[in-house]
C-alpha cells in the first residue's frame, strides 16, 4: 500500500507522518531528494535527502528520477528506485509530496501501485493558521508570501483530483489522526493481498 500525503506548508504534513509511523509498524517512509537547505532540526536521510542542485541535474540527466519538481526556487523530487523497489519488494510506504505532484500520480505510477494508493491532503481551515505556523519556524516573510500563493492556487487547481481532505485543526491532532486511519484502513480493505 501507498499512503501519500499532501497539502499546504506547516498543514502538519510531518506531525501525522509521524504518527502513521508510529501507528503501522510495517510503514516505510519514502525519502525525497532535494536542494534546499535544511530548516532547524531537520536531519539528512529523515526528512529530505539533500543535496546540490549539481548532483540533482545531474540524476535528472541520468533518468534516476520518477518525478521532480521545481518548487520556490528548489528542486525537490523521487527516484525510481525509492519508490518502485521498495513496493516490488511489498513494504507499505508513505510519501509527503507536493499537492501538484499527488494530484498527477497517475502520470508517474504504474497502475497496480495506483490502486493501493490513497492520497490524504492536510489542511487547515485558516489560511492565517498556516501563515502562523510557517513564521514559529523561522520562515521568511517572503517566502510566507510565495508558499501560500502556490498553495493557494495548487488548492484551487487540484481540488478535484484531491478527494479526501481532513482539516487539521490547531490543537485537535487526535481528531486529525481519526480521519486520517480510517482513510487508510478503508483502502486496506480495498487492496488484494
């Protein structure tokens, strides 16, 4: 199975990927590569795997990718290998994604791995919210501005392929963690075993 989730900046995409992990012992995280800088507390080979935009380019050239993207000036993206190998190998995986990315897995996914997916987009029913949570970490007022722009419109543009969204809302984790199983449970019961 592949639990992909997605949504706006500090909609707290890593809270519940945590949680999942804790919840499903048997669940994977599928590691991105990418450019940008590590924020605080993020360690390489946990979040992200970083690297140069020099050795991004360079596996671009080299096919190594199944997706990438351009986001703010940073590249962020999914080898074939990550991703493909590891549901060959029958491990139940999550991926944090970008809403542009999740809402065209069809472009990127072979058919059998689509059918064991479900995609969770995270939001708040504040863009304010969001807009706090991305300034208590640091964020720049600039960059503030620019992420919730394209969230915004990648909200706007995907809404329809993104079909099962839960409010995260400030303090009601537990209630969020909910909504969020029963989704994964319900395509549980969906996928052959």
């Amino acid at each position: 199975m592949l639990i992909v989730l997605t949504g706006p900046a500090s909609s707290g995409k890593d809270t519940v990927q945590q949680r999942l992990l804790q919840h499903y012992p048997s669940l994977n995280r599928v590691v991105t590569l990418t450019t940008r800088l590590p924020r605080r507390g993020e360690h390489d080979g946990d979040e992200y795997n970083f690297i140069s935009r020099e050795e991004f380019e360079q596996k671009v050239k080299d096919g190594e990718f199944l997706e990438y993207v351009d986001f703010s000036g940073d590249l962020y993206g999914t080898t074939k290998d990550s991703l493909l190998i590891a549901d060959k190998e029958g491990e139940d995986l999550i991926w944090r994604v970008e809403s542009s990315r999740a809402a065209n897995l069809e472009e990127v996914l072979p058919q059998d791995l689509l059918d064991k997916t479900v995609v969770i987009y995270l939001n708040t029913h504040s863009w304010d919210v969001l807009e706090d949570r991305m300034r208590a970490r640091g964020t720049s007022e600039d960059k503030i501005k620019e992420r919730l722009k394209k969230d915004k419109e990648d909200l706007e543009k995907y809404r329809g392929k993104l079909e099962n969204i839960v409010f995260n809302e400030q303090g009601k984790i537990d209630k969020t963690m909910e909504q969020v199983t029963k989704l994964i449970d319900a395509k549980k019961g969906q996928v052959p075993t």
